[in-house]
C-alpha cells in the first residue's frame, strides 16, 4: 500500500506481507512542537509540516506511537491521521494539564487499554506539573497497559521526553524510568527523545535493570541506524540516536528502523521516529 502526500508517494515502512499477524508495531517520534510564525529553515513551521506527518501517518500507522512536543491540535491532527479506530492518552506537562505533552496513541481496533497514569519525573510523580533535578519546565512520562487483541498478552508501554538542559535531570529521570519499567505488567516498553547518545549517562542508567536496546535486540534492521535528530538535514550518522525504544530483555523484536522517510523532499519533523515490530505470544490461561 502507498499514500499520496503532495505529489509524493509514501510508502510502508514495513511492507505488510512481510508482517506476521502476532506482531505488533510501535513507534516513538518527537513531531516537534508548532511554531506558527516565520521559521529558519522554513520547514520547521508547523503548517508546512502538518500534511507531511499526516501522510506519514496515513501510510504507516503503528499500533502504538508515543509522540513528545506534541500540543492539544497536533495530537488531534496525529489521531485522525491514524485514523478512526485509534485513541489517545495523555494531557499537557504543566499542572494544569496544558503545554507540551506526550501522548500515546493506540489502535483500539488492535488493542484494549487497561490503565494508564501521567507521572511527573520528579521527587513527587504523583504531583501534576512537579520538577525536582533542574529541569526548567516539568518533564513527564505516560504509563499505558494494553491487552493485544490478536493475543491476548500484556503491554506496558512508558512514553517521554528528558530534559534538555539539565544532565542531572536525565540521569535521575532515567532512573525513575528504570524503576517503573521493573514493576509494570507484561511485555515492557520504555521509549520517547532522551536527548542522550550512545554511551550517555542516562542510558546507561536506563539499561542498567531489565531493558535493554531494541534496536540492538532486532532480528533485521531495515534502516541503517541513522541519528534521530534530523534538523531538516539530509539523514546522515554522525553522533547516534537521541530517540530510544528500550524493551525488557524478554521481549523478541523481530524489525527495527529509523523513519527517515520524507514528503516533497522534505521531513515531516527535526526528528526521525524509530519503529520496532514486537513479536507477542498467545497467552494461555
């Protein structure tokens, strides 16, 4: 299957005869946050870059995609680009809820959501808009447990986006990531922009338990392991991945690829999304 953007064809990224019925796809992208006025390079303003996600979007929907910087109206654009059968969880950063968040949103077609919270990657996860290791906004992780459908096993997926600014901050956030992974049901997905390389502090902390790197764990690579953070440069290897799906050691993931793909010769985002297919066992009872 293909779908038109503008005048470009957008195809699969993994082409669908080769997927096997118990394997679910799950993606994180950072879609970059709208920016509405002039932009340098001119592809970074949102309206230009809204129909190019969509049409990625359209071609490929995953069963589960963890976004980050999205607001309130690209969520919206991100769930009918899925189309009809997809849901979101997830609410803005701040205390209020508004701002900045990182949505998860599933195919309810594919799979049933059991529960989900928002937690604060802070001293106090419970508290909305908290901040405690010098990040200068709140920083947040979405915890979704899904029931696949097709097999009927357990999905936990925990969605984010580190800070920025303060080391501090990423490692003791990855940390808290670490620890909410090894009680959380079922298959576990850890995933999101760490805004850390290959080697970093935080990933280390991060793998330090029971996950580990599902692009290393892949059976086949698709894509070569390209850097995540684009800038609206041609796709190039240089300092590595800065966007991170980490699995529990468990999990068998059978493809993993950078989402380099591009609409009128452009991206849809700063960022290229990183996709795995997750190989689920039928659960017995």
């Amino acid at each position: 299957m293909t779908v038109r953007g503008g005048s470009t064809i957008v195809s699969p990224l993994f082409e669908p005869a080769g997927v096997d019925p118990r394997d679910l796809h799950v993606a994180t992208w950072n879609i970059r946050r709208r920016i509405d006025g002039r932009t340098w390079p001119p592809n970074d303003r949102w309206k230009v870059r809204a129909p190019r996600l969509a049409a990625v979007l359209r071609a490929d929907p995953p069963a589960i995609l963890g976004t980050q910087e999205a607001m309130p109206d690209q969520a919206a654009l991100v769930r009918d680009a899925l189309g009809a059968s997809y849901r979101s969880v997830g609410r803005g950063r701040d205390a209020d809820g508004s701002g900045e968040g990182c949505p998860v949103f599933f195919d309810g077609d594919r799979v049933e959501l059991v529960g989900h919270a928002q937690l604060a990657l802070s001293e106090t996860p419970a508290v909305a808009g908290s901040s405690s290791w010098g990040n200068p906004v709140p920083r947040i992780a979405v915890r979704a447990v899904f029931r696949d459908r097709t097999t009927g096993a357990t999905v936990t997926v925990i969605n984010t986006h580190l800070d920025v600014f303060s080391a501090r901050s990423r490692l003791r956030s990855a940390w808290l990531l670490r620890d909410l992974a090894a009680d959380a049901p079922g298959t576990v997905l850890v995933m999101g922009d760490m805004n850390a390389g290959p080697g970093s502090a935080p990933l280390a902390a991060l793998f330090s338990g029971d996950l580990i790197d599902a692009w290393h764990a892949a059976e086949e690579r698709t894509t070569a392991l390209w850097d995540t953070y684009g800038g609206y440069h041609p796709r190039r290897i240089r300092k590595g991945p800065i966007d991170w799906i980490a699995v529990d050691r468990a999990a068998r993931v059978t493809r993993a690829a950078v989402d380099t793909r591009t609409v009128g010769g452009a991206a849809p985002s700063d960022h290229f999304g990183v996709h795995v297919l997750l190989r689920l066992d039928e659960e017995t009872s």
